[in-house]
C-alpha cells in the first residue's frame, strides 16, 4: 500500500493509476473502520488528515484527466475531516522520488535529487 507524495504528474500511467485504487482502499479503512491494513505505517500517517487524503485523491483525478483518462469514482467530500495537509511521511519525498527513478517503470521524474 502506497500513497505517494510526489506530484502527480511525476508518476507513470502504472503508478498514477494503481495509487489511486490505493488511496480508495485507504479511504474506505479511515472513514468506514474496515480493518484491511488499519495498523499499516500508510495507513497511520493518514489517521485524522482524511481532508489531506481527500485533497490528494483531487490531485490524482486531476491529473488523470489531463491524460485522458476517466474517472468515475468520487469521494464523499462530507467525510474529508480532520487536518488539509499532509506532514507525515514513510519516506522523504527525495526518498520516494530515488525509490521511484530505481523501478522499471518509465516513470519520469526529472526533479533533481
């Protein structure tokens, strides 16, 4: 389970997509206490920032969008509580962007380290 920080435009079609199949799983476990992966260090560092999650899942659709790509699954804005920002992180974003450039994956990140 993955929820990257990166912007979304870094991310390939595999990444950007498969994040965002993540981050509903995600929300489904914060906002309807389903058990799934409820101890996973991803899932606690979005404990009580659903608001952030939300804005996050904004982002990918956005973007998605840019590329083409529908979408047909909001989220309930009503149950985006809690803090808009998202200050806890698994890894850095330079961790994420070098465990991103180290996969097979064509996703093109040209920030540098």
């Amino acid at each position: 389970m993955r929820v990257w920080d990166v912007p979304p435009k870094d991310l390939c079609r595999a990444h950007l997509l498969g994040e965002h199949r993540e981050l509903h799983g995600l929300w489904n476990i914060l906002t309807h206490n389903k058990a799934g992966y409820s101890k996973h260090p991803e899932t606690l560092r979005w404990v009580g920032k659903e608001q952030a999650l939300y804005n996050r899942h904004e982002q990918l659709v956005s973007e998605m969008k840019q590329r083409g790509y529908n979408h047909a699954t909001p989220l309930d804005k009503q149950l985006a509580t809690g803090q808009s920002v998202q200050d806890v992180f698994v890894n850095t974003l330079e961790e994420q962007r070098e465990i991103l450039r180290q996969k097979p994956c064509g996703c093109y990140l040209t920030a540098p380290v």
